[in-house]
C-alpha cells in the first residue's frame, strides 16, 4: 500500500472518530484522547496486515508447490453427483422422494455422491495435511469453533466448491429457500473432522452463510448427530428457546448431503467413537445480506421461528 493510501485511511479513521466526541470536551482533552486510540488503531492496522502477508504467503506456497493426489477430484465435471439429483434439478422442481425435509424443518437432506468417491475425497484431504506438515506449513483451520479440519478453496478446490453453488446449491435454494435473493455470490469451502482425541462435538450456533450444505463423508463413527433447534433472525438468536417441533435429529450418512438455511441454529452432538469427517460449504448472497443490513436487524422477518410463534400466539 502506498503512503497516499496509508494516509487517506489514517485520516478517515480520525475524521470518524472526531466526529463522535462530546462537544465539551477540551482540546486538550480531544488531542489526547485521539492519539491514546491512534495508536492502538495503528497497532491494530500493523497486526491485521501481519496476518494478510502471512496468508497471503501460505496461499502463494502451495498454489506454487502443492500437486494433487487426484487431480481429477478437482473438477466438477468429474464428480459422480446423484443421476436422480441432477435429473429433478433438470425438471426444476422439487420431488419429496428426492430431496426430503426432516420432518417440517426447513431442513433437507438428499443423496449426494457415492460412498467410494467420499473415500477419495478423504484420502485426498489427508494427502494435503501431510504435505502441509511435510512442508513445515502450519494449516489454517475452518473458523473460530473447528480446530481441526482443512479449508478446500486453499489448495485447489475453489473452481470445483464455485460450480457445485451454481449448479446444485443455488437452484435447490432457489426451489426452496424463496425468502432468499440470489445469486449466491461467495462461498466458504472446508473439511471439518471430529474423533475421540480431537473435536468431539459443535457447540450450537448459526453459521455465516444464506444456505449452509453438509455432506458426510465418512468414516466409522459413532454418535455425532445433527441437532436443530429452530430457524431465527439475527435479533433472535440467541433469545428464544427451540419449540419442542423444532428440535430435530439427523443421524449423518456417508454421502448423503443436508442443506439447511445459515440462521437455522443447529450443533454436532459428541462422538461417541470413531472418526467423522464432514465437507461443509457456506454459501454467501451479497444481495441478501446487503438487504439484511438496510433492515437493520429492526424487523423479524416471515421465516423467522420467533415470528411463527408470534403468530400462532394471537390466533
Ligand atoms: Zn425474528
């Protein structure tokens, strides 16, 4: 970054934070309090680049370095997706046989792709850590809650991770998910892995995406449900409790997916034994998100659960 650009950000930063002091302050007073806060901001600015240097290096690493086990794996014209899933996507239209909801839930679930495919998948995951370690590179994890796992669009995936939103994620969303403005613009790609000496479990949360897919991909394991407990808004999610015909319970199969909109709250029961690995992909919509803020979080929308029970209370 250049200087001129360094300067024009130091200076919109002060220029906020002038404009939110008390009037009565004195000058002395304001001239304190901003370099007390410039220079915490400065150091803030210096880590966060810190880490985007760093990032950016990892990245630089293995798209330079990295060759795939199975190429193949790579390419979405190559995966053996579901011939019943591609032909109702064809039909446009939903077939309950096809893709089924969990009860009344919101939540649906479908095959995906053969078992033996999930296998590659696995192997190929397990082919890059080892390079990763290999290479002395330490691996950036999912996000905040996942501590062990691998994020797909690092090293290869995020043609394949693009082309799977488009093709499946999105018409399905489009079918299902009516409340939602496509298209799905962005997406956060990744693996995450859960045995008995690792993470066990997934506290419960909502996820930071429009519509979340997750498919099982193996291996034995034991335990590690899917529970959900309600669809909510920003504004209540962490307020109100699943009613009882909301709490629901999916037993994970290998190479069967889940979709499930991003703000319907859910979490990982513990595994009980054997190893369980899961590919998750966060599918973003920069329209929706962007009308979520204009609402400002003020209005409980439609497809909120607290606002059904509104609803239900004064009937
Ligand atoms: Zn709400």
């Amino acid at each position: 970054m250049s200087k001129t650009e360094v300067d024009i950000e130091e200076q919109s930063f002060l220029k906020e934070v002038t404009s939110h002091l008390p009037l009565d302050w004195s000058d002395e007073r304001r001239d304190a309090y901003i370099q007390h806060v410039l220079i915490s901001w400065r150091q803030h600015r210096e880590h966060s680049r810190e880490e985007q240097r760093l990032m950016e290096k990892y990245l630089s690493t293995i798209q330079q370095h990295f060759k795939p086990q199975s190429s193949e794996l790579y390419d979405f014209n190559q995966w053996p997706i579901n011939e019943n899933l591609l032909a109702m996507l064809n039909r446009d239209s939903i077939d309950s046989d096809i893709v089924k909801q969990i009860e009344s839930s919101g939540a649906y679930t479908f095959s995906f792709l053969p078992t033996t495919f999930c296998q590659l998948l696995i192997n190929e995951i397990a082919y890059f850590e080892q390079w990763c370690i290999d290479n002395g590179l330490k691996l950036y994890r999912p996000n905040s809650m996942n501590k062990y796992g691998v994020i797909l669009d690092h090293f290869g995936f995020e043609k394949c991770l693009t082309d799977i939103v488009t093709n499946i994620v999105q018409p399905l969303t489009r079918l299902i998910y009516k409340h939602i403005t496509l298209p799905l613009d962005s997406h956060h790609g990744f693996i995450v892995e859960y045995a008995m000496d690792k993470d066990k479990k997934l506290d419960f949360h909502v996820d930071d995406a429009a519509v979340t897919l997750n498919l099982c991909l193996g291996e034995e394991f034991t335990g590690g449900q899917l529970y959900f407990g309600g669809i909510r808004c920003s504004s209540h999610t962490s307020t109100t409790p699943p009613k009882h015909d909301e709490e629901i319970y999916l037993e994970h199969q290998v190479g069967t997916a889940c979709l499930h909109l991003g703000n319907h709250r859910h979490r990982a029961l513990p595994i009980t034994s054997g190893r369980r690995l899961n590919l998750i992909l966060w599918c973003r919509s920069s329209n929706f998100d962007d009308e979520r803020k204009k609402n400002g979080n003020n209005e409980c929308p439609t497809w909120c659960g607290f606002h059904q029970m509104k609803i239900e209370e004064n009937v």
